[in-house]
C-alpha cells in the first residue's frame, strides 16, 4: 500500500516519515464496507438487503470514507514504524503535504511526526546514598496523639479575655495598598466580615496573626505588613498593605478528659482505657511504618533518577501535564470551588509531570531488567496489611479481591516497593531519624 519509507530524524527523540495511501486503495476499502452495509440494511419500502447501494452511499458514505481514511492512516503510519523497529511514544502529528512525483495527486499524502522511547540505563549505584527514614515510637508519642484527638473533639466557649494560640476569634478586616499609586485603595481579597480562623495555626500571614494576637472582644487595630515575595496572589506578592482589623468574638476551646465516655468515642464500647490507649498504639504504629516507608521509598527514586539520563519524549509529559491539571481541577470541584475562580496553567504541573514520566519509564526499565514484577503473595500481604485497620477486615480482603481495578493499584504498589528493595540492595544505606511531629504532619508550636 506504501512506497518504502525513509524515517528522518528531528532531534534525540522526534522523528518524521512522509507516507501516501493510494486513492485506489481507499475508493475500493469503500465500495467494499458500503457494499457490507447494504448487505444488512433494512429501509422501508425494501427487503432486507435490497436497498440499492446509490441509496446506502447517500445516507453513510461520508461517515465510511472518514473511517477508512483513519484506518489506512494508521495503516500506513503503522506499517513504517514497524519496519524501521522504532517505539512510538504518545500520538503522531499529522499534517497533509503536497504529492510528489511518482504520487498521483488524488493520492493521499501526509506527513507524520512523532517521538519515540528513550533508551534507558542505570548507572552503578553503589557509591550513591539513600537514607532510610527511622522513627521512635514511645510513650510521648501515644501521648503527644492522644492529645491532639483531645483537640480535634474541642467544644469551644465564648470568652471575655485577649486571644492567645489555639481560640478561634471572629473578625471584620479591611485591606489597603500602602504605597504607590493605589495607595489607600482596597485590594482584591483584603475585605471581610465575620471572618473566623485559629489563631497559631498557620492559615494568616505571621505578621497578620500576631496583630490579632492579644486582642480582646471589641477591640480595633490597625497595622503594616508586607506580603511575601512568592505570595500566591502576584499582585500582592511583595506589597506592603495596611489592615484595620476588628474582634467580635473570641472562643476557647474546652478539650475533652480522658475516660471511659472519651473512650467509648473512639470506638471503645467497653470504654476500657487501656484497651482505647492498645488500639491507639496498633493503628499508629502501622501509620508511622506507612509514612516511614513512603519517605524511604521517594528517597529511593530520587536516587535511581539521579543515576540514569535521557531525554524524555515530550508528548508523554504533556498528557501527564493534563492528567495533573484535570485531577487538581476535579479536587477543586469536591471542595465547592469554582474552577474560574484558580486558573490552572499547565506549566504549574510540568515538573512534576516530566519526574512522573521519567520514573515510570526507569521503573518501566528496571524491573523488565531485574525481573521484579510483582507477586501473587506481595497483593495478597498488602491487601491483608491494608485490611487490618478495620473492624471487618475480612470484608475489606473481599472488597479488594472483586476488583481488578483496586488490585491494579494495589500492584503498582508491590512494584514500586520491589523496585525500593532492589535500590536499597545496591546503595548505601544511611538510617536516618525522623522527628515523629515531623513525620506526621503536626504543627509545632
């Protein structure tokens, strides 16, 4: 169907061939699905089959040749990039070209561009280091946990006494520009009434919360400060605005006491302390391991990345790009946001996008390599360990087992702590400890 093609190169990946599909060959592909068509036609008026083939070309020929001219495209396309034993990563660019000579010109001639896969290697790993994060869990620990359950079941009061870390206080701000040409002008964002927010954790600006910090019921204050150089709003970022700022309430928080109805809260029907303070210790200890592994296996990666380069094809990081944006996108949605309102510029997510799609093309490598495919007992540890934080976990073992979708997943895991183990083997392993607030994500006061 092709004259014999020759593949040119653009670049380290992107690669272009000039192909022409015979007008013949997609004339006569039509004749014969229209024919096909007809075959099992049924119109009123006509016996099954019977409906003349003028008739069936009037109602689906445009339908037929679009779909004959994208099978013989990729035809051709195929049938090239298969004799030349080339990869293609992503989808080719098409583009109509002039024929040349020796193509008529009801031929369809085209031109694909495209890129292929990278080869990739690791290097020796075994001067590289990769730290294993480690953690101690003691007694503070359950302790420092326990209290920060306390917290998240607070009651709160109102009271008559200037705010301090950790009561909420409700406030109306006003926002000015303090220099410059809009000097004394509201900005976009700096206004609202019956605001609420806790004070010490971290949602204001420093500068912002240690104005309100101190002030009573009533009171107003006005003051400076200066938004940060890499400040979200790039308007703002930099610019030093004055607040007028006013309480209207201030509410404590009443933290529950540990007994047997705190207890009975956490599930405990018993409410047997020591039995709430075991369960406590069981489930953090299996996050603490969750998180421990998760930090030791991003520093595994960031090691086998650093011992391998090449380029990666840029039409897999523009997808991932899109894949990233519309996922954010989505969460946006689930939170009541409109998506109008936070622009999403694909460049946000191009770092991530090409970490993403090189390590999949390394891990693609390595396990193929080292034979590290996952096994049949790896899922079946994993789905049993995940199982083992719920009251039924039986349930959870079915639940996983009747779907192909969810022991995907649960594979790309195995693989991942395969490729892990295979890293750790060959580098130069450094315990390192972690803090334990530090590991779990707590604010430090």
């Amino acid at each position: 169907m092709t004259m014999q093609q020759t593949i040119q190169s653009l670049g380290a990946l992107e690669r272009r061939v000039d192909l022409t599909v015979p007008a013949a060959a997609i004339e006569q592909e039509v004749k014969t699905r229209l024919a096909k068509l007809a075959r099992n036609m049924k119109l009123p008026g006509f016996r099954p089959g019977k409906v003349p083939l003028k008739m069936v070309a009037q109602t689906y020929g445009a339908q037929v040749q679009a779909e004959v001219l994208n099978d013989k495209v990729g035809e051709a396309f195929n049938s090239a990039v298969s004799a030349g034993n080339l990869k293609v990563a992503g989808q080719p660019r098409l583009e109509a070209r002039t024929a040349e000579g020796g193509e008529s010109e009801n031929d369809l001639a085209f031109s694909a561009t495209f890129e292929i896969y990278p080869e990739v290697s690791v290097n020796d790993l075994s001067a590289a280091q990769v730290q294993r994060a480690m953690c101690t869990l003691g007694d503070a620990e359950i302790d420092r946990t326990l209290e920060i359950m306390r917290k998240q079941r607070a009651t709160f009061e109102s009271v008559e006494r200037p705010a301090h870390d950790d009561d909420i206080v409700t406030i109306d701000f006003h926002g000015t520009h303090a220099h410059g040409e809009h000097a004394g002008q509201p900005f976009e964002g700096g206004h609202a009434t019956d605001f609420k927010f806790t004070l010490g954790e971290g949602r204001m600006l420093p500068q912002f919360e240690s104005a309100v910090r101190g002030m009573s019921i009533g009171q107003s204050k006005k003051f400076s400060l200066t938004f940060p150089a890499d400040y979200g709003a790039q308007a703002l970022a930099g610019k030093p605005v004055e607040f007028d700022v006013t309480i209207k309430q201030v509410q404590q928080a009443l933290l529950p006491t540990i007994d047997a109805d705190f207890a009975r809260s956490l599930g405990v029907p018993e409410g047997d302390l020591s039995k709430m303070r075991a369960e406590i210790t069981n489930n953090l200890q299996r996050e603490v391991a969750s998180r421990l592994k998760a930090r030791t296996k991003d520093n595994a990666m960031t090691v086998l990345l650093g011992a391998s380069s090449f380029e990666v094809p840029k039409s897999l990081v523009e997808a991932d790009k899109q894949r990233l944006a519309e996922a954010a996108r989505s969460d946006l949605i689930e939170r009541g946001m409109a998506t109008k309102d936070a622009p999403l510029p694909l460049d946000l997510f191009a770092p991530q996008a090409e970490r993403r799609v090189r390590l999949g093309l390394l891990l693609a490598e390595v396990v193929r390599d080292n034979n590290l495919q996952p096994r049949q007992d790896q899922i079946r540890k994993l789905v049993e360990d995940i199982a083992q934080s719920y009251e039924k976990p039986q349930d959870v073992i079915n639940w996983y087992l009747s779907d192909r979708k969810r022991l995907s997943d649960l594979e790309t895991v195995a693989l991942e702590d395969n490729v892990t183990n295979w890293v750790l083997q060959r580098a130069k392993v450094v315990d390192t400890p972690v803090g334990f607030d530090e590991l779990m994500g707590h604010k430090v006061k």
